[in-house]
C-alpha cells in the first residue's frame, strides 16, 4: 500500500498550530524544503487560516503570502499544492507551477473547479459545514457519515464534469465536526471508498487529539496525531495531511511492513 504524506506549509500569521511561524517567504520557502526532504510527497502551502472561526482574508493579501512561497519551492524541484478557497488564488498558484488544488471549499466556488481543469491539475474535494467562521456551531448530525459522503459527492461531480481525473476525497476532520464525529469518520472511512476515489485525510494537530489526549497546544499534539493518521490508513486513506512528516514517515513504515503479518494473524 502506497500511502503519500502532504505536508502542511502555513504561510499565515493565525494559523491554530503554528500562525507566525513561516510567515515570511525566505523562512516558508526553508520549512518547505525541509518537508519535502522529509519525506512529504508535496508541500501543501496556505495563506488563509481556516482554523474555527477565522476571519477571511483579502485575495491580494493572500496571493502576496503563497506566490513567493510556490515559486521558491517550485524553483528548488518540490511539488506543490495550494490550499485556498479562492479561484483565483488557485489559478495563480498553479500558473506559478502548483499541481494540485486543495479546496476546503469543495469546489464550491464558481470558476474553482474551470482554474484546476484549466491547468491539467488535481483537486482535493474537503467536506466543511458552512465556513470556518461559523462550522463549529454546527456539529450535530443525524447521520455524520451520510451527510459528508453527500457533500462529496456533489464536489465530485463538479470535477468529473470537467474532465478533472485527479481526485482526493477529503472528510473534513475537524470542519464542522465534533470529537464523537471525527472518530465515527474515522471508523467508517471504508465506507466512503465505493466512490471509487482515494481519500485524504488531514487530522494533524486538530482539537479533538487535544480533546483525547489532554494536550491543549496543537505543538504538544504530535504523538496523537501520528495515531490518528494511523488510523486513517487502517480505514483505507491514501494520502495524509501532516504537519510532522518524519515522525508519520518512520511510523508509516513501520506501520505498513508490519500490518500485512498482523492481519494474516487475524
């Protein structure tokens, strides 16, 4: 099993992890690099925090964050995606040699899906109730895994429609969910796989592992998310969005050469 690791690049000063600390684009361009010798498959590089409730941020600000940022790692030979809800943001970054878009969104947004065609590129289709501004007054559902294999669903057909055929599907862990939830998703991820597209999961550092593990700051979260992105693979995920590559790389490996002994004890 191939499972590749994404690694969050957060070029925002209000990030829930780390807002600040890659601010500027010489220190962003250096932690991206880092990533990618890490281990990361590509760099996932965002301008807008989407923490809970965040407050938006202007296109101009945040196509002055992310370009500098792409087009240094691009330059240095790493592969990138852009996180951002905007399409015009997402055009921009892929017209800077980005690869994949990764829409919280869903693709919601007019013209997202057209900028990701356009260029050839992939897409991650996210569930997310409502925006980050209001998502976690919101996390009641009569059937959590119903309702978010609906919502992607509806992002997979803007994308199929246009002739897009690099997909990931991504949950939402943490967006407009609560810890109950995200466990339950976390459980029954097999059952989002009949939509015939590999899953991506992002549960790095997000409340619930605090809310689990006792951990308040999202830097002391690092153990717990490792047995989340584990977790994910058990459920069938493909991909994973970490903030910590080395230590989910050496986990995956061990995880991964050990597994098929346990299973056939099973």
């Amino acid at each position: 099993m191939n499972v590749r690791i994404a690694g969050v690049l957060n070029v925002t000063p209000d990030s829930f992890s780390d807002g600040g600390r890659d601010a500027s684009a010489a220190a962003a361009i250096s932690r991206g690099l880092t990533l990618w010798a890490e281990g990361a498959a590509w760099v996932d590089v965002g301008g807008e925090s989407t923490r809970p409730g965040a407050a938006p941020v202007e296109e101009s600000e945040e196509l002055r964050r992310v370009l500098p940022v792409i087009e240094g790692l691009v330059a240095a030979g790493a592969p990138v995606s852009i996180d951002t809800q905007k399409p015009h943001v997402a055009r921009a970054a892929l017209a800077a040699g980005a690869r994949l878009v990764n829409d919280v969104g869903g693709l919601r947004a007019p013209g997202m899906a057209e900028a990701a065609a356009e260029f050839g590129a992939g897409v991650v289709v996210m569930h997310m109730r409502g925006e980050p501004q209001t998502m976690q007054r919101h996390t009641r559902y009569d059937d959590v895994v119903g309702e978010v294999r609906a919502g992607l669903e509806r992002g997979l057909r803007r994308a199929t429609d246009l002739g897009i055929t690099e997909i990931w599907l991504d949950p939402g862990l943490g967006f407009g969910k609560d810890t109950q939830g995200n466990l339950t998703l976390l459980r029954r991820l097999p059952e989002l796989l009949d939509l015939g597209f590999p899953l991506y999961v992002g549960a790095s550092r997000k409340s619930f592992i605090g809310e689990l593990t006792g951990r308040d700051a999202p830097l002391e979260r690092g153990y717990g998310s490792v047995g989340a992105a584990l977790a994910a693979v058990v459920g069938g995920a493909s991909a994973l969005r970490v903030h910590d590559v080395a230590a989910t790389r050496d986990a995956l490996a061990v995880f991964l050469a050990a597994r098929p002994a346990v299973v056939g004890a099973a």
